[in-house]
C-alpha cells in the first residue's frame, strides 16, 4: 500500500512532519481523503495519490486506519512548553470537540501524540487561514492564539500518550 511509505506500515508514521494515521476517527480520514481528492486540500505528496481513489477506496481506507492502535512517537517535547499548552487546551475548549484525552471523534482528528512538527505546521496553517476544517470551528479557534501559544499547544499535544 503506498500509503504506508509516509504513514507507516501500521498507520503509525516515523517521518518528521508526518501525521499518523492509526486510531484516526473514521470520518475524519475520509473527508480529508475526499478534500485530497477534490482539490479541496493540498499537499503535493497526498494530492495526486488521492486523485484516483474512488469513493470505495476512501470509505475502506479510513475504516482500515481506524482499526489499527495509535503509538506515540519519540520526540523532544519541552515540559514547560508542554505544562502551559495543557492550560491553553483546557481553556480554549480543545477537548470539548477532540475529547477529553485528544483522541478525537466522528470527523474531528486525534490529536494526542501526533508529531510535533507536524502539529506545529497544521496550527501555524489554520492561523493564516490557509488550512481549514469542515465547519471553520478550528480557524476561528486557533486565531486569538500567538505563535508561542502555539508552539506550548503542539508540545503538549504531541506528548500525550494516544489511546487505542
């Protein structure tokens, strides 16, 4: 599966600036795979593969990823950083559309353990309004943030430990 060569074999990727896919809520994958599809969303290296998938293979590739068990990844999270990104989450709501340990649901994406850099780019994106979700909940989440509330956000997301 070409999938994996970014993704990881088991849905857990390994590449810096990677998402992970494992555990990711059904509809979540299938509407980014859709917006890869459509053009809705680009990225040079998921637009074209996403391109010639049909609506079968979108809907049986989110089922497999959700399937399979979340790892976290080995990766250098600054515990101050991490400490005052924890306080953001509580008190800009992340955990009343992620869930409480950021595992996501229906079309919103686990975040916990996601890489780093990863996390970082996706939060910066939604700032400048050049990434978007569904319902433009997180653009407009993400705009009152500074980039170093940003920058503590993605440490303290991306130590958590995922839940399967």
């Amino acid at each position: 599966m070409p999938c994996a060569a970014c993704h990881g074999p088991d849905g857990n990727a390994t590449l810096p600036g990677m998402p992970s896919l494992a555990g990711q809520p059904v509809f979540f994958t299938h509407w980014q795979l859709i917006k890869f599809r459509d053009g809705r969303r680009k990225d040079p290296g998921m637009s074209p593969f996403a391109a010639n998938l049909s609506d079968a293979d979108m809907a049986d590739l989110a089922a497999y990823y959700a399937t399979l068990p979340p790892r976290g990844r080995p990766q250098a999270v600054d515990a101050t950083k991490a400490a005052a990104g924890q306080r953001l989450a509580a008190a800009n709501y992340c955990t009343s559309c992620h869930r409480p340990d950021l595992s996501g649901q229906q079309q919103v994406p686990r975040l916990a353990g996601q890489d780093l850099e990863y996390l970082l780019r996706l939060l910066r994106a939604y700032k400048a309004q050049t990434a978007a979700d569904l319902d433009g909940t997180m653009t407009m989440a993400v705009q009152p943030l500074s980039e170093a509330d940003i920058e503590n956000l993605a440490h303290y997301i991306a130590g958590l430990a995922p839940t399967p």
